[in-house]
C-alpha cells in the first residue's frame, strides 16, 4: 500500500512536522510498523496492531510518501478487507505515532522538533483529515504496476542526499552568521563613536540650556554680569544645584544692595569693590578698611 505519511502542515491537533524534520521521518520511519484494528478501522489508535511494515519512504514536494509491505498471510481477512475498501473507492486514512523531544510555538499551533516516527496506522478520524490516505493498493497478481518502488541501497543514497542537503543549508547559515557576527563586531566601534559623540552633544545643549537659564535668573535678580564674568565662571556656575545658585544670587544681590539704584554689574574686571555693611546703620568704606589695618598694624 502506497500512502502519504505526513505533510509540513498543522493537522487538527495543531501539530506540524516541518520540513527540516523529514530526514528524521526517513531515518527513524523505515521499517516501522503499519497498525490496524482487526476486522475494522478504528476510530483511533487503541487496540491496533501491527498489519505490515514500512519498507520505503520518500519526501514528495512538501509531504512524505510510504509504501508498506501488509502482511497478507499472518492477517488476510484484514488485507482483503483494505483490497475491498479501496476498490469501492471509500478512503483509506493513515495516522502517524511518533515522539519528539521539543516544540516550537507558533500562531496556528506547534512545531514538532527532534522527532522518531514510531509507527502510522489506519484510522477513522485522522488528525490531517483526509490529507494523509492511501494513494495505491496492490495485490499478488498486480504487482507490475508501477508502485515508484525503490531499494533499501537507492533509499538511503536518497536519504543521504535529503542529509547533505539539509547539511549545506546548515552550513550557508552558519556561514551568514559568522558574517553577520563579524559585520557586528566592525559596526561597534563606530556605533560606540556616534553614542559617544550623541551624548556630548546632548551635554552641550543641555548646558547651553542651562546657563541661558542662570542668566536669567541673575537678569530676574536685578544683576547685569558681563560675557566676560559669565564666561570666566560658567562652569562654577553650571555645575551648581538649583539650590545653591539660589543662595549665590541671593548673596550677590545681598551685597550690592546699598549701591545707587539701577541694576549692579559684574565684572572680573572692575575695580570696584562693593560697599561692605557692619552694623544695620553703619556702611563701611574701603577707606574705613584701610585705616582699621594701618591703626591695627
């Protein structure tokens, strides 16, 4: 009996051998059993048993094809009852059994990986519905009919072939891999050069907001400070807290407070020296400062 074993895609179950798992198909499928109930198909796998054997597997575009050798002498009521049935043109369903080690999830269902087919039997309610059937059936008298039979030696130069393939498409990953690994490493330095180059930057216009915002809190604050007092302290400036900026202006303003009206100008230039306040009504002068030193000395 000729029959599709499996195809790549999800059966009712939401399971799917995909195709990278047909070398395990082949390899682990030869020679297993083909199951069927006595006397009748199943609805599913219990109380079946082994009615023939797989002698040959093939994959066909996205599916694999088998051809099971039925063992007419140890079950022929069995046999003629699947002759019967095939030539009244009423389907033959098949259903694998099989055990895996992984899966992978996908949208529709799941990715069997690592499999080994253990066996494929005739069922009622197959999970591929309808997908997986008998394509041929032979008897003893028709065994010219071209049943694309092949040899245990040309199914394993097949299968070592399906092996090399599955090989050099392996081998063209890694390959685009380590490429893509090396294009990484030499993209590094140079993604590193422009983050870096992006944060000083970003540093830069940060500070530049910054310091337009001190200007104008000492604008706010009534004091005029030249470019050139400002340039000579931005940094001092820039690196200060909201708080403590606060309390610098607040100083300045403090100390230029008893000068004539109109806004007090900084430089680091002048040669000013702000009035000095003692006691609440008392304002000392430099002169006074100079005259206390003299007399002290």
């Amino acid at each position: 009996m000729k029959f599709l074993l499996t195809d790549d895609q999800h059966n009712a179950n939401k399971q799917r051998i995909p195709r990278e798992e047909f070398a395990n198909v082949l390899r682990t499928g030869l020679f297993m059993p083909l199951k069927m109930a006595y006397g009748e198909v199943s609805e599913g796998h219990d109380d079946t048993f082994p009615l023939g054997v797989m002698t040959h597997l093939k994959t066909e575009g996205n599916s694999i094809q088998a051809l099971a050798a039925l063992w007419d002498r140890e079950r022929h009521e069995d046999v003629d009852f699947l002759r019967q049935r095939y030539s009244e043109g009423k389907s033959i369903d098949v259903s694998w059994e099989l055990t895996y080690t992984d899966e992978d999830v996908e949208d529709e269902g799941v990715a069997l990986k690592n499999v080994s087919m253990n066996a494929a039997t005739i069922v009622g309610m197959p999970a591929y519905q309808g997908r997986t059937t008998a394509l041929a059936l032979s008897s003893v008298e028709q065994e010219g009919v071209s049943m694309d039979t092949i040899e245990k030696t040309e199914h394993e130069r097949l299968l070592s072939e399906q092996k090399e393939q599955f090989e050099a498409q392996i081998a063209q990953l890694q390959t685009d891999l380590s490429t893509a690994q090396t294009e990484l490493i030499e993209l590094k330095p140079k993604y590193e050069e422009l983050a870096a180059y992006k944060q000083t930057i970003e540093e830069a216009e940060a500070k530049q907001i910054k310091l337009a915002s001190i200007k104008n809190k000492f604008k706010d604050a009534g004091l005029d400070i030249t470019d050139e007092y400002f340039t000579e302290k931005e940094e001092a400036l820039a690196g200060m807290t909201d708080e403590q900026l606060e309390f610098f202006i607040q100083e300045l303003v403090a100390a230029f407070k008893p000068a004539e009206e109109g806004k007090a100008s900084i430089s680091i230039t002048s040669t000013s020296v702000p009035p000095i306040r003692g006691k609440e009504t008392e304002t000392i002068t430099p002169k006074d400062m100079v005259e206390y030193l003299r007399n002290k000395n």
